[in-house]
C-alpha cells in the first residue's frame, strides 16, 4: 500500500512539473503571431493600412485611432491635440492642367501654321516650274518664314520702279495665294552697291534707298490697288545694298543682290 502511494505521488509531482511547457508553448505561439504582424507591417501600403486601422478601431469599441492622432481606447490620450486635418488636393495641380493646355493650344497653332506655310511653298514651287521662271523667281524655307525672291529684271527696267507687263501675271498669282492667309507679309526691295545719281542715270531716284523703297512700295500697291488685298497683314521696306546674298566684286552677285523679296512671317516660333 505504501509503495503504490509512493508511486502516486511521484506521478502527480511529474504533471506538476510539466505545465511550465503549456505557457511555453503560448509564449512561443504569441511571438510567432508577434513577428507575423511585424513583417506584414514591414509591407504596408495603404489600403491593408486602412484595414488594420478599421479592424484595430472595432475591437477597441470603435474607439479613435492612436496612429491618426485620436483621442485612443479611453477618448483621453491626446486631449488637448486635435486629430490629423483631411488631406487637400494642391490648387497648384489646376494651374499644372491649365498651362499644359495651353501649351497644347499653342503647338497646335504652331503645327497650323507650319502646315500653311508648306503647302504655300510647294504651290509657288510647282507653279515656277509649270511656267519655267527657275531663273526669275526662287522661294525658300527660313527662320523668318517663306521667303520669295523676284529678280528685278522680271519686274522692272534698268533704275526704274514701274511693274513691267509681263510680271502681272505672276504677282496676281501670288496674291490670290494671299488673298485667305492670316499672316503678315513683308514686302522689301534690295539693289548692289554701284552708286547713282538722278543726272548720271535715266533713274529718276536720287539713290539706291530711294530706288529700293520704291520698288518695294510698287508691287505692295499692285497687290492693294489692282488684286484688293487688305492692307493691314502688309509691310514694306527699303534696305538699298545692306543685305547682300551675292558677291557685289561681280556682275552674277550683283544681279542677285538687285531683287525684291516677299516674305510670308512665321507669327510662331518653336
């Protein structure tokens, strides 16, 4: 009878022993559970964010959130600082939306009006070439616009400023091409360097300025008194022999030097 207590004994003192494995096992559990929600954090984006706050607010008895600056489980941790204000979208963003808006508009003005111009010049091109002025008349892509060039001797005689009969054709041409463009044109005569003077010459001009403006201001009144183009898209210009494009030490530059040119402006740049 002793020795089955004695035995008795020590099984129940070996149970007593034992249960120092059941919190050892909760306290494993607990860490495990611990380091999960650790790294889930470690993650965080804003919608599991969201989430976590809503699930943590709940169970607290919908209690404010302590992240967001609330007032926590109790409504007394953070008394006396108010909770986080709502995020406002920046005004700066409109004014973003409006000037990439503009600046849409603008390039598609700019593409308007480089497509108007190309198709100018290659009418004037093609029209050079059906009527065979290679030699008279030569059109050109440049910064400032498009540029066409007139020899003098297609438009006038030697030191004069009067249109010549045969160029009528080509300058009703021209304008009924500028009759619709919205642009400005600049209208400018040129001469070479040699000197004149009224008794010298059969010219009736005193110098090349006065030749050069003249003959600019000829083919401006051809266009607003015989083709009735409005006058306010025109400007005209004498420039005597400043702007050379040829050599005046020879009779070749200098005949390309004695010319008027009619530039349809680029209002844009890009």
């Amino acid at each position: 009878m002793r020795t089955r207590a004695k035995r008795r004994g020590r099984k129940e003192g070996g149970d007593h022993r034992d249960r120092w494995m059941i919190t050892y096992a909760d306290l494993i559990t607990l860490l495990l559970i611990f380091f999960v929600v650790m790294y889930a954090m470690s993650s965080l984006d804003a919608k599991k964010y969201d989430i976590v706050v809503q699930s943590l607010q709940d169970t607290f008895h919908k209690g404010d959130s302590i992240l967001e600056q609330g007032s926590g489980i109790t409504g007394s941790a953070d008394r006396y600082t108010s909770k986080n204000p709502p995020a406002t979208k920046q005004p700066t963003s409109d004014k973003k939306e409006a000037g990439s808006t503009k600046l849409t508009e603008r390039e598609q003005a700019f593409r308007k009006q480089e497509k108007e111009l190309q198709n100018l010049m290659g009418v004037i091109q093609e029209y050079i070439s059906d009527n065979k002025l290679e030699n008279q008349i030569f059109v050109s892509d440049q910064p400032r616009g498009i540029v066409i060039t007139l020899n003098d001797r297609f438009l006038f005689d030697q030191g004069r400023a009067a249109l010549k009969q045969g160029s009528a054709n080509t300058l009703s041409k021209l304008a009924s091409l500028f009759r619709d463009l919205k642009t400005p044109i600049s209208i400018e005569g040129h001469t070479d360097n040699i000197p004149f003077t009224g008794t010298s010459s059969s010219s009736i001009y005193k110098d090349n300025w006065e030749l050069s403006g003249a003959r600019a201001l000829s083919v401006l009144r051809f266009f607003l008194d015989r083709e009735h183009l409005s006058p306010h898209g025109f400007q005209y210009a004498g420039y005597a022999d400043t702007r050379p494009v040829g050599d005046n030490k020879t009779e070749a530059g200098r005949q390309k030097n004695r010319r008027v040119e009619i530039t349809v402006l680029r209002q844009l740049q890009q």
